[in-house]
C-alpha cells in the first residue's frame, strides 16, 4: 500500500520538480522530515536525477546568532553557492523544530548575515525567476507547525495534505486542472493596467502595466493556488489592511496596517508586532511592494500563521513588501520577500481598469 509520505514524494518529483535523469538538486530540510526525505531520495534516484541533501537539527540558527563572530557571519558556504549558481532544481522542505528561535534577539548580526547572503540571494532570485533553477518550497506537518496552528498534530497532517491535493486520486491530475482554471484568470489580468483591491480597512490602488501575471499552479510551490504580479514599484497609492495574522522573524505579528504614496511605505503600524514592522522597514528596498496576488486554493480556508497556506487562501488577496519576482518584470530589490495577507469573503472586491471582476471572494470573470 502506498504511503502518503511515497505520494508526496512523487508529486514533488515529478510534478513540481519534473526531475529527469542527470538533474542536480539541492534539497534542503530538517531531520523531522526524515520520512518524506527517504521517500524524495528514492523517487529521486528512480528518475535519474543526482540529489545533495543538507537537513538542519534543532537550534541550528539559534546556535548560530548566538556563537558566531565577524568572520563566521560573513562566511558563506561554497557548497551552497555553487548549487545556487549550477543546479537544475532546489527544493526546501519546511519541518520546524521550532517557530521560537532568537533571530530576532540578535539583530545586529541578523543584518551582517543578511549583508553577506545578498550576493548568493540575488542568484537564487534571478536563476529561479528565469527558470534556469526549478524550485519548489513545500511543508512536512511537525509538532511546531501544528501549535502554531492550533490544530493536534493529526488534525495539521489532515490539513496539509489536503491543501496539497494528496488524497486525490491522482494528485498530478487535480494540479493539471488548477493549471488550466488559474490560467484564465492570467489571461484575463495580463491584459489589464490598473488594479484596485477594497476591503474593510483597505483601498489600495496600482498599475501593472507592462507587468507579467504569474499562474502559480504548485509547482514553485506545494501548495499553490494563487495568481501574483508585481506592481510598478512607484503606482501603490492607498491604505491597506491585512487581517491575517503571520509569524515574522520567529515572531507573531497580526493586524498590519500601511499607508503607501507613490509606492512608497509612509506608515506602518500593527496591532501585534510593532518592533517586528520596524525592524523589516529598516531593511534595504523594504519600503516598497515587491508582489500583489490573489489566492485561489479553496481548500485552504483557515489562517495557520504559516504563509506558504495562508497566502493561498481561498478568498484572500496579498501583497509582499522587499524584493520583486523577476519572471513578473519587477524591479525592486531588496534582502526580505515579506507576504502580508487580508480576508476578501466579507465585503471584498477588486476591480481591474474599472471593471468589477472580483466580489466576496469569488471571481466574477
């Protein structure tokens, strides 16, 4: 009988990597996701790809921010730089040991290291958006994962592998049609100019023209389900109010509110989180929008505090400040890619040119 882990595995292989013999992947996780890894190894050794798997162990980074010197914070691994720069495929399997850590305690060496990685990132970025490097970040279900959710461990499982499709019949199939639906929504958006997204406590405005419309369909990530651009960095106008709560930095941040002129981030306050906010806003290039996007996975219908699900809710709409998706045409850089989501199934619409084409979450297109 086939495990769910050996399914997962598959899909992850074979749909969202489309691993071929000769492949170089770099996987990255940790050691709580030993079942999946097992499973991604065999699978990936079946299709003839060569896999580099590097698992992290319980308060790796913590260990790290707490011990490490000048020269430490500034040392970046070849190994990892050379997978960045020459590997087909990179995928990162998230197992928390713990959503907690002190990344946030120890700020001045957090942005020495943020400093020190922007070379080996804005390879990462450019290889991914161009699609030289397949990538694809996924979840394996742990303890911390489920706290954070405030779900049993079971009940996250249930969670996670129905967002990704696993119990269907044949999963590939089911992210075949998401494909084929999501695709007519780009089709429609990548021939329009202006957006304006509305909701209680938000109406924000801004041009995508000469932006390219994404179909994230599961591939880039497992799940999926959304559509994203990036905006012309100097349009954003308006106020928006992002009523998902998210865990920034090992830190819970909740009720964002920010005021935008000329694509740029005057004010931002939030109800949970301030110091977190101020010390994002205080990174290079994070004071403007770098994606706006629509989820579109209806089977994600609960916040998690995790924004590889919460971001595709479906009903929802999100908007990431710091740095742009170069497949989109952005153009703004930055050191953090930081996904702020807000409900639209009460009273949320958006309109496109003027044109109403999304009402209570549900398009109208």
């Amino acid at each position: 009988m086939q495990t769910i882990e050996n399914r997962y595995a598959q899909l992850l292989t074979q749909y969202c990597l489309d691993l071929k013999e000769g492949d170089q992947v770099y996987v990255r996780s940790t050691t709580l996701a030993e079942p999946l890894i097992k499973e991604i190894w065999k699978e990936g050794l079946r299709l003839g790809a060569n896999l580099v798997i590097e698992l992290d162990f319980a308060e790796k980074d913590a260990i790290y921010y707490a011990e490490a010197g000048e020269d430490q914070l500034a040392w970046v691994d070849p190994g990892y730089v050379h997978a960045v720069n020459n590997f087909d495929a990179y995928l990162v399997i998230r197992a928390p040991f713990n959503l907690r850590d002190e990344r946030i305690h120890q700020k001045d060496k957090l942005k020495k290291r943020k400093e020190a990685t922007a070379p080996v990132n804005e390879t990462y970025f450019s290889r991914t958006g161009s699609g030289a490097m397949r990538r694809t970040l996924c979840q394996y279900p742990t303890q911390a994962a489920a706290q954070e959710a405030g779900m049993t461990l079971s009940e996250y499982q249930e969670f996670v592998y129905t967002a990704c499709r696993l119990y269907d019949e044949i999963p590939r199939e089911s992210w075949l049609q998401v494909r084929a639906m999501q695709q007519d929504v780009v089709d429609f958006l990548n021939e329009c100019q202006q957006i304006q997204y509305v909701a209680p406590g938000t109406d924000v405005r801004f041009s995508v023209a000469g932006r390219k419309w994404i179909n994230s369909d599961g591939r880039a990530n497992m799940p999926s389900g959304e559509v994203f651009s990036a905006p012309v960095e100097d349009s954003v106008q308006g106020q928006i109010y992002f009523s998902y709560p998210s865990v920034f930095l090992g830190q819970p941040v909740q009720g964002i509110t920010l005021t935008v002129k000329d694509g740029w981030i005057e004010h931002w306050e939030a109800e949970t989180g301030q110091e977190v906010l101020d010390q994002v806003f205080a990174i290079e290039g994070a004071r403007r929008f770098g994606e706006v996007a629509i989820g579109t996975n209806y089977n994600i219908q609960q916040s998690t505090r995790n924004i590889l699900f919460d971001e595709k809710i479906g009903g929802s709409i999100h908007m990431a400040v710091g740095q742009s998706y170069y497949q989109c045409g952005g153009k703004n850089q930055s050191a953090i890619h930081l996904d702020m989501i807000t409900d639209m199934r009460k009273g949320g619409h958006i309109l496109a040119d003027g044109r109403l084409i999304y009402e209570n979450g549900q398009f109208l297109i």
